[in-house]
C-alpha cells in the first residue's frame, strides 16, 4: 500500500515540476514514506531520520527533509518538536498539499497537514509507475474495523472506495501500457462497495479479470468477517485470477480473538477454510498472526499452533505483539514478557516453515506456468518469477532467451520452505 502511495506522491511532485532520484546526495527534497503498524517500523524511520542528521552536520546545502503516512499522522507536530531534521508532515489524506508545503519550506516555514479526509480516494491521479511487470492499484482507503490492537484506522481514517469504472479504466489502461499483473489492494478490500451502482469486491474482481486473460489478477487483504461465497466462486471461476487467498487470523483462540475485536470465531474462520478449499483446487492461503497478544494463556497460544497446522498455509507473517498508542489494546497491561513473545514466535515460525517447506515439496514434478519478474538475487543466469499461488520460482536464463513479463511453464525439480527450482519446458 505504502509503495501505491509512494507512486501517487510522485505523480503529485511531477506535475509540479520535480523530479524523482534514486540519489540522496542530490535531493532537493527527502520524503520518507511511513508505517505505524508496529514499533520497530518507526523506530527504523527515527534511525533513518538520525542518520540524515549526522550527514547534514558536514554539509552546507540541507536538504529538505518531509515525513508522510502514518507516522506523520500520528505524531504529527510532535515529529518536529523531537526531530529537527524535519521540516513538512503530511498524512496520508493530504498529500496534494505536497507541492506547496515543499515550497514553503524552502523559505524557512515548517508544516504540518494531517487532516484526515472521508472522501479522499486520489482517484484522478494516475500513480507514477517505475516497473512494467506488476502493479500495485489501491481501490480504497482507511479501514473501520478497529481491531483492538490496531493503529490503522487511526492514522489512516474512515473506509472509502474508489469508482468501481475509474478502477477498471486504469487497469485497462495497465494492460496497454504493458503490465501483466495487477494487485487490487485495500486493509479490507473484500468491503469494497462502489458507492453508484452498490457492487461489491467480487463484481470489481470479476470486471477486472475480464479485462484479458494474459492480465493475472491479484489481491490482499481480506478481512474473515467479509470473505463472500460470491468472491470464492470468482476465484474458483476466473483462470487468471490468481489462486492464493490471504486471509489474516491472528489468533487460534477464541477468547483472544475476541479481545482483539476481530468479529469471528475460529469456527467461521475455518468454515471459510472449508468452503475455499473445496472449491478451489490448488488454493495457497496465507496469513498474519500476532504472538503473545495481553493475558494470552500458553493454552491459547496452543490454539494457534493447532490452527496452524490444520489449515496448512503456504506462507504466514508472524508478529510480536506490539502495543500501539491510541489503540484499545493499548489500556491493556501488554502482560506477555518480551522472552516469552519471542519464544511463541519462534515456535510459530518453526512450525510454519516445516509446513510450507513440506507443501512446497509437494509441487515437486509438477509443470507450473510462472510469470517471469527478474534475474535472482544470487545468480544473474537465474531468474525469478511466481506462480499463480504466489511462490517463488527460480530457473535457469542463461541466454536471456525468456524476459520480464513472459509467461515460462517451468518444471519443479527442487524446492525449500521459501522457493522452487526447475527448468523452463517448452510446450
Ligand atoms: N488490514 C489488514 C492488514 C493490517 S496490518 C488486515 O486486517 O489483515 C498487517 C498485519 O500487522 C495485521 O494483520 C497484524 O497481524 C499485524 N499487526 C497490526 N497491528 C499490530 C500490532 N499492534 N502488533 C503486532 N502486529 C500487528
Ligand atoms: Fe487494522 Fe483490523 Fe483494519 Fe486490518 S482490519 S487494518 S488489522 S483495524
């Protein structure tokens, strides 16, 4: 979501005439693009700010230095008063403010602009796009779950959707330009509900796999509580609609759940399970879990690890509760010690890795077709591309023969607990 509003932001700076560098040193402007989700998030943005500090010392020419997102919106002109480097703040509805607030700036006046917005959906901008394979495209904003432990709605306001035809009109548009696959994003986005004509997320998903059938659809997240048979039957139904689900859990227990303000049992959630898995064949699912929420029991953080193993995701985020200023959670004592946190942590990492490990050694064998993105990490003869299901997949490019934006059916012939191996075959 972060990189959509970092390509949003650089549209509004283009059209005033700036331009984006990928070279600090040579920065008029510095904008560093926030998340509050949880601490160690900022925490490395306060570090980054520091560093920019001690650089400044030895220069004569300061850059101006600007704080957007969350942070700026929860913090707000208190970022200034603890961070002298900082000189613009702006939150996550007022980045149209940009231009002006840079330019005031640079006459020596701060400022500050988080006000929060309940219609502003930046539907008119059409975000500035560096890479030509996948794109990120968000259909709405802010979130009004108010899960107890979140800052979300918070710092980035009421839920608000964009124009299911303005949607359509820049994924069309995606598809010309070259892009191959696009991720329809939102904190919640099978909420979505164009405010016109009252069609919901599996009517927007369905328009928009229409589009072509070489254009892969992709999106993330959904909420348990919204997850409509109507969208598992799009899934299901639509080839190029990618077939992996991530649907966040947070906690196997119910009692935990429900202080987390998360509006389902384990039952329902399962129920779901039950549902996608049966009709959809080959689903990956995936997750996010919070460990050692306050007054979580080892029988409840039990809970989880037997969730864990009954669904069998392919991949899961995994958490150290973080307690958030302003959240309901935070009233609570955060009553798990750090050591016993890092401890269930670790048993939900080990086990959750055991388990995608041993789905991915399943896929062994198996032709998958991969969409390719770019040469490997470790061997530029290698290339990487994903699945359907969103793994990574590595093959060998010797040649270039297969470039970013192909199509390859590759043949799996290792896999570890993070990516399969094969040899593209030729069909
Ligand atoms: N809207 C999405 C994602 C929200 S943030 C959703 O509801 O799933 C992504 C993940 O961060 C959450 O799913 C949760 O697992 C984690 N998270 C949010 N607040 C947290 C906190 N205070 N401490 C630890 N993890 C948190
Ligand atoms: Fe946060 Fe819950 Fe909204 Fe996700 S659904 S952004 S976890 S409040």
């Amino acid at each position: 979501m972060n990189f959509n509003d970092t390509e949003i932001v650089s549209s509004i700076m283009k059209d005033s005439g700036w331009e984006v560098t990928q070279n600090v040193d040579e920065a008029d402007a510095i904008l560093l693009n926030t998340c509050s989700v949880r601490e160690n998030a900022e925490t490395r943005i306060f570090n980054r700010l520091k560093h920019f500090e001690n650089k400044f010392k030895k220069r004569k020419d300061k850059s101006i230095v600007g704080v957007i997102g969350c942070m700026a919106e929860r913090l707000h002109e208190h970022l200034l008063n603890l961070q002298h480097t900082v000189s613009v703040v702006i939150g996550p509805d007022e980045y149209r403010k940009l231009p002006q607030m840079l330019e005031q700036a640079s006459s020596g006046n701060k400022g500050v602009a988080v006000k929060l917005s309940k219609v502003e959906t930046y539907d008119d901008i059409a975000p500035l796009r560096t890479e030509g394979v996948s794109a990120w495209l968000s259909i709405m904003r802010g979130c009004n779950n108010f899960c107890a432990y979140c800052v979300v709605p918070y710092t980035r306001g009421r839920e608000r959707s964009r124009p299911l035809l303005s949607i359509v009109q820049e994924v069309k548009g995606l598809h010309e330009k070259g892009f191959k696959e696009i991720t329809l994003l939102g904190q919640n986005v099978n909420s979505y509900k164009d405010e016109g004509s009252k069609a919901t997320f599996d009517a927007l998903i369905s328009e928009v796999a229409e589009i072509s059938k070489s254009l892969r659809v992709r999106f993330t997240t959904s909420h348990p509580r919204d997850m409509s048979d109507r969208l598992i039957e799009a899934v299901a139904k639509y080839d190029n609609i990618c077939k992996h689900i991530h649907l966040p859990v947070q906690s196997g227990s119910n009692r935990i759940l429900k202080k987390m303000n998360r509006r389902y049992t384990i039952e329902h959630y399962l129920g779901i399970i039950e549902k996608i898995k049966s009709s959809i064949p080959n689903i990956a699912l995936t997750t996010d879990i919070i460990a050692g929420y306050p007054d979580e029991t080892i029988e409840d953080h039990q809970a989880t690890l037997d969730l864990i193993k009954e669904v069998q995701y392919a991949g899961a985020f995994m958490f150290k509760y973080s307690p958030r200023e302003g959240t309901k959670a935070f009233a609570e004592e955060d009553n798990v010690t750090e050591e016993v946190k890092i401890e269930r942590l670790n048993e939900i990492i080990q086990l959750q890795n055991s388990i995608a490990k041993e789905l991915n050694s399943l896929d062994k064998g198996s032709t998958l077709e991969v969409l390719v993105e770019q040469p490997s990490k470790r061997n530029p003869n290698e290339w990487m591309g994903r699945t359907s299901t969103n793994k990574i997949t590595v093959f060998p490019n010797e040649h270039k023969k297969y470039s970013a934006g192909d199509y390859v059916n590759v043949k799996i012939k290792r896999t570890t607990s993070a990516t399969l191996y094969g040899e593209v075959v030729e069909q």
